[in-house]
C-alpha cells in the first residue's frame, strides 16, 4: 500500500482508494475536481475525479499533456455543474431507475390531461413486468434492444382476461415507450432519441384492424329481448336490480353515443329532460300532432370528456326514456336521484354475461374474431345515425369526434340492410 493514498476530501464527502502517485493529485474547483493519473494506466492519459448527486464521476482526459487536461477535465466539471441546474441527469441508470422517474414527472405534469395520465402510467405498468427490458441502461439503450426483450417478451404475455394482447395495445405501449426515450433524452439519460420503434411490431399487427363490433338493427333488438328475460326471471331482488340498471344502461348509451367514461361519469344534474311541448314559438295544433318520439329527448352536459373543450349532447328519446325509467327503478328500490347516475365503476362482467347468453359477444369476419363490449354501443349509435342519413358533422359534433373520424372508422359499417334497401329499391327503378 505504500505506492497507494487514500483520498479523502470533506467538500467532496466521498472516501475513495485511488492507485496514485503520492502528491500527484491536482486539485481545481476548491478542491472539488481531482485530476491524476492512475498508476495502473498504460496510456499515462491525466484523469478527472469528483463526486456529485452522492455518487463518484471519473472521465479521463485523453491527453498526457497536464495544461491540456485540466482544461478538458475544467469543461467537464463545469458541464456537470450546469446540468445539475437544469435538473438534468448526470448518473447512469437503469431503465427501471429512469421509468419511476418518468411516472413521478407524468403525476405532477400539469401539461396532460388526467385520463391521458392514467393510460400512459397504466401502459409504463405493464412495460415494467418485463425484467430484462428494465434492467437495460437508459444511456446505451437501442432500437434492437428494445425489440429482442419487450417486444419478443410482450407477444408471448397473456392479459389479465386469459388472451393475448392485441396489435393497438402493443402498438399503444412502443407509443409510450417512445414517450419515455424522448423525455430520457431532454433530460439527459441518453444523447438521441430512438425512432421506429412501430417498425418492430409485425406488420400484420400494425394494421390489424379493432375487435370491437357494432350491433346491427336486428342483433341489438336481440339483445334487448334476452335482457328483458334476463329481468324477468330473475329471483334475486339485488340480481334484478343490477339488471334492470344495465338494461337502461345499453339503450342510454345507444340512444348518446357517448364513451363509456363520459357516460360513467355523468350526474343526474347534468341531465336536462325536454318537452318540445313546452316550446313557446310553437304552434298549438303542432304541438298536439307530436308524438312522443318526437317531443322528448335530453340535453346532457359532459363533466369528464376526452375532448378539452366543454360540450352539450342532445340524447334521443330512447335515452330520454331509459333516465326516466331509471328513475322509477331507483324509487321502487329507494334509492334518491342525486349525484352520479349509475351508482357504479363498471358493468364488464354483467355485460359479458349477458352478451354470452345472447350470443353476441364474437362474430367470425373470414378468419379475424372480433368481439363486442361496451364501447360497441357508441358505434352503433352512430351506425344508426349514418344509416338515417343525419349529416356526418352533426353526428361528429354530438360525439366529440371529427368527420375524418366518422367517414375512416364508422361509416364502412353501414348495415347490410340499409345496402340491401338500395339495391332492392335501385332495381325496382329499373324495372
């Protein structure tokens, strides 16, 4: 040990054995950057040393030449510093490391939505199950290594429900990755951005189209005749309570279009039931040729919605009436019609029970599976409005939603029958 010095520096805080030359160390910085050379280095390079964020940091200079090496180890010391203003990284870490620090920014940002908060952490949870990708270094961290451990490990995963995940989830999670590498690098836990990471997944997943259905006329007319049984022989009191709920639930959500979250999240007084009746510039006799469909609908004021700007939707009488006998269904079991309207987080399982015994739940498209769940009930509302050939912006408008959107992802599914009364009506013309 005589050819050895034990460093110890109290401004620095850190107690290290560094193979050096007794009185070879140089100190700058008031002491707070050492620059020596190691003994054990052939190259004779001058190499700096100082401790920061409660860690050692050591870079060598490149250079035997003393004047040149302090000046290079001087630059170095002081980018640390900077970076430490800026809240920039200045440590290796693991992947892992830098995820929890990635989910704690996402929790305090004030720049993103809430429910886009909740799903990017929910994704980050899931990416994290895998433990070969998080014990990667963020720093070194490549497109290839990313493929060879989250995607090859993400196929092979079952979800939560016994299936494996869909290409839009897989998609959705390389998305958030991507978020993260990006936010790695403007704070300095790596030098550049990774892209392509959607090129990872198989092509066929990239374009597999959702698996979520619509209910055409006859299947949802089908799947209000089983809840009704469903209902009616029931003998559980609380069992036909929950049905009854879920029944006026579907033909709500029918009769609005609006997401599952928004509905969910929906008061009593955010609903306004209208009689057109009332109206005071119209005309008695008008008035009394009305028929119910025509006088009542409902003007819901959406309290928590994907789209920023607040919006009224006008609710069909079927919606209308679903509220109404909502209602009278809370009144008989004593329940007081204030606050959020459904009194409940979720109607998953029960609408999986019910779509299974009706039937309803898959239906086979050549050799795609695709399924139905609550958020077919917004399709179909709109099914229903495109094939009453209501305008695409007022569809759009009631929705939240852009025409784009409607004319891409909605009206391809206009109903068999709806073509089959052209081609019947078109050849009637012609004969």
């Amino acid at each position: 040990m005589s050819n050895l010095r034990l460093v110890i520096d109290r401004k620095v805080g850190e107690h290290t054995i560094a193979p050096v030359m007794k009185n070879n160390i140089i100190k700058r910085k008031n002491g707070r950057l050492h620059i020596y050379k190691r003994k054990d280095d052939k190259s004779g390079n001058y190499v700096g040393r100082t401790y920061i964020l409660g860690k050692d940091k050591v870079k060598t200079s490149g250079t035997r030449n003393k004047k040149e090496a302090i000046k290079i180890l001087e630059e170095w010391y002081n980018k640390l510093q900077y970076r430490v203003e800026l809240g920039l990284n200045v440590h290796e870490t693991s992947v892992k490391q830098s995820v929890d620090l990635f989910i704690k920014h996402i929790r305090q940002s004030t720049n993103i939505e809430g429910r886009s908060k909740k799903s990017i952490i929910h994704r980050m949870n899931r990416v994290m199950k895998c433990e070969e990708f998080m014990n990667l270094k963020t720093s070194t961290l490549k497109l290839d290594d990313v493929n060879n451990t989250f995607v090859k490990w993400v196929l092979n995963q079952k979800s939560n429900r016994g299936v494996t995940y869909r290409g839009a989830t897989i998609k959705g999670d390389l998305v958030t990755i991507s978020q993260f590498l990006n936010w790695a690098t403007d704070k300095g836990y790596r030098k550049q951005k990774v892209t392509g990471l959607l090129k990872l997944l198989r092509k066929d997943l990239r374009q597999q189209k959702t698996n979520r259905d619509y209910f055409s006329r006859e299947e949802y007319e089908t799947l209000k005749k089983v809840s009704r049984h469903r209902i009616e022989t029931c003998r559980s009191k609380h069992h036909k309570f929950d049905r009854q709920r879920l029944h006026q639930f579907i033909i709500f959500m029918v009769g609005t279009g609006l997401r599952v979250e928004e509905c969910m999240s929906l008061h009593w007084e955010d609903i306004e039931f209208v009689d057109r009746r009332n109206v005071i510039n119209m005309d008695k006799t008008e008035r009394e040729k009305l028929s119910h469909y025509e006088r009542h609908f409902v003007k819901i004021h959406i309290r928590h919605s994907k789209v920023k700007k607040l919006r009224e939707v006008i609710g069909m009488t079927s919606a209308h009436d679903a509220l109404v006998n909502l209602k009278k269904i809370y009144q008989m079991n004593d329940i007081v019609c204030t606050g959020n309207i459904w009194r409940i987080k979720t109607f998953r399982t029960a609408l999986n029970d019910l779509l299974d015994e009706a039937n309803l739940k898959t239906r086979q498209v050549g050799e795609n599976t695709i399924t139905r769940d609550s958020q077919s009930f917004r399709k179909t509302y709109m099914c229903m409005m495109i094939n009453r050939k209501v305008p695409h912006q007022r569809i759009a408008q009631n929705c939240g939603t852009s025409t784009a959107m409607i004319d891409k992802f909605y009206a391809v599914y206009l109903s068999s029958d709806t073509l089959i009364d052209i081609i019947v009506e078109s050849n009637s013309t012609k004969n």
